[in-house]
C-alpha cells in the first residue's frame, strides 16, 4: 500500500531532527534603502520588490524585520550571505 500511515513523518519528529531558524536584518545608519531591498531580492528566494521594500521599510521603522524563516542550514548560508554583502544582522534565532 502507497499511501500507508507508516510513510508519513511524524512532524514533531521532523522538526527535532530539521531545526528552523528566523533570519532578521537590524536598522543601521549606514546601509541605504536601496542596498537593503537589492540584497534582500537577491539573496532571499521568493523575494518580490514589493515584499523587500516593505521589509526595509520595516526595518527603518521598527529597528527590524524577520526577512526569511525555514530550514536552520539555508537559514546560516543566507544570514552568512547577507553579512557579506554589509548588512547588520542580528543572531540566527533557533525556532
């Protein structure tokens, strides 16, 4: 039988063994509007200019935005990715 019950993983034990993480920008003086909202579409999957201009808008106006959340690894190789290109991170957020 295909679609057996013992096929499906039991969700509380997929999020032990695959930990999800929050990735969030900080506001800081230096990085403009434009360099934030450009490195969030590019960086991000999915990103629409729409979404990364609010998320910088957001940003500005509250001190920070949760920009992606999901698997802990592609959270680390993101948050990594947006360090580099200058922005202010805050730590990865385990969930």
């Amino acid at each position: 039988m295909l679609n057996s019950p013992s096929t499906v993983l039991d969700k509380k034990k997929s999020k032990t063994k695959y930990p999800e993480a929050r990735v969030i920008v900080l506001d800081d003086s230096f990085n403009t509007f434009q360099h934030v909202a450009n490195c969030l579409l590019t960086i991000i999957p999915g990103m629409s200019k729409k979404k990364a201009w609010d998320l910088t808008i957001q940003v500005d106006k509250t001190g920070s935005a949760e920009v992606w959340r999901g698997n802990l690894e592609q959270a680390e190789l993101y948050h990594e990715q947006l360090v580099s290109e200058g922005l202010t991170m805050a730590p990865i957020e385990k969930t």
